[in-house]
C-alpha cells in the first residue's frame, strides 16, 4: 500500500521513469516502516501487531502471547531499532529520485523524508520506548527541517548508478511503467483530455493491476 502511495504521488508529479517511480516507492515504504515503529504500543491496545513476526520470535518474543500484554523489553527494543534502520536505509536511498522532480515538488518530498525520518530519531532520543509513548516531532523542529529540506533539495543532483528496485516494490514499478506506455499510445492516437480525467484513468488503471496482482499472490495459495 505505501508504495502504491509513493508511485501515485510520483505520477501526479510528472516523472514516470522507472528509477524515479523506485525511490518513490520506497520513500513510501519507508515512511510505512516509521510509522509501524512508532505505533507499537497503539497498534498493540487494538490487538494489532505490524511489527515482523518472524523478527519478534528470532528475539524470543511470541507475538499472539505479547499481545496478550503489551510491554517494551530489551527483545522489542532491538526489532523497533531494526525496523528503523531499514527505514533509514530507504529515507536514504529514496533522496536519489528527487533531482528527477519538478524543481518545484523537490521541496516537499524532501521534506516529508526528513520529517518522518525525524520521527524514528525522536524513539530513539526518547528511550526507544513505542509501548508506553508515541513519538512526534516538534513544530519548532518541524520548521528547521522545512528549512533544511529547502535548502537540500536546491542541490540534489541526479545520481548515475541507482540501486535497483526493493524486491516488494518491482512489480509495482513494472506496472507503472506499462501504464505508463499504454496511456502515451493512447493520449497520441485520442484527444487530450483534461489533466483531472488522465489523472483518474491512471489511479482506474493502477487499481485494476493491484487487484490482479493481489488476486495472482492468492490463487498461489490455493
């Protein structure tokens, strides 16, 4: 889903490139993956757990007996700090996709990295405690890293080598890009349509792939 999120974001913006519509997806999930550290302790009182099952029993925690009753231990400190060091791999290596934006959008995916990547810094600062307490960052805070993410994005530049695609998010930018193709042979043989209607038939079209993608994972299954 966050990735969905990022490759649609990427289309409005214009750039349907494949190395653009990567990191795009992975700034996504990289913003999914904060999210799921800082809300451990929210998600657990629901009787939730987004947390990597496999992770939590390899430190010895049973997540249906954890779930039972909820507490912050060195064990699940240790999956929360790897969640977020995968997190930061991906705020990282998603920075190399904003010099392929409109100069004009670099700003503020540039500061969506960092402000949510800040998130994962405050857990830290804080005491890594996301059962008892949830993170957030500061509006004074907020406003120094809109001024940095400004000043950042005026100088990114576009990267030779880029990393290949997550294996999670591949299909995803396969997609994107044969509806990227099918919608260009289209719009070159029809007449333009309003900017808002393109913008439908895309979200139309990624959603019926989703679906069918979705629908391929399950019938795996079966």
């Amino acid at each position: 889903v966050a990735g969905s999120v990022g490759a649609m974001m990427c289309w409005i913006m214009g750039p349907q490139q494949a190395v653009t519509l990567a990191r795009a997806c992975e700034l996504g999930v990289a913003m999914q993956l904060t999210n799921i550290a800082r809300d451990v302790g929210e998600d657990a009182r629901i009787g939730r757990v987004y947390l990597p099952l496999q992770w939590l029993r390899d430190e010895g925690i049973d997540p249906d007996t954890w779930l039972l009753s909820p507490t912050c231990t060195p064990a699940l400190q240790r999956v929360v700090e790897r969640v977020l060091q995968e997190a930061d791999s991906l705020y990282k290596q998603s920075t190399a996709g904003i010099a392929h934006l409109p100069r004009d959008c670099r700003s503020a995916i540039m500061s969506a990295n960092l402000i949510y990547a800040e998130i994962g810094h405050q857990l830290r600062r804080s005491g890594m405690d996301p059962v008892n307490q949830r993170s957030v960052v500061s509006g004074k805070r907020k406003l120094w890293l809109l001024a940095r993410a400004w000043f950042r994005s005026q100088w990114v530049q576009v990267q030779r080598h880029q990393p290949q695609p997550l294996a999670g998010i591949a299909y995803l930018v396969d997609q994107c890009q044969l509806s990227a193709q099918t919608l260009a042979f289209e719009q070159a043989l029809l007449p333009k349509p309003p900017r808002i209607e393109t913008m439908l038939t895309m979200f139309e079209r990624l959603e019926m792939q989703r679906r069918q993608a979705a629908g391929q994972r399950v019938n795996r299954y079966l």
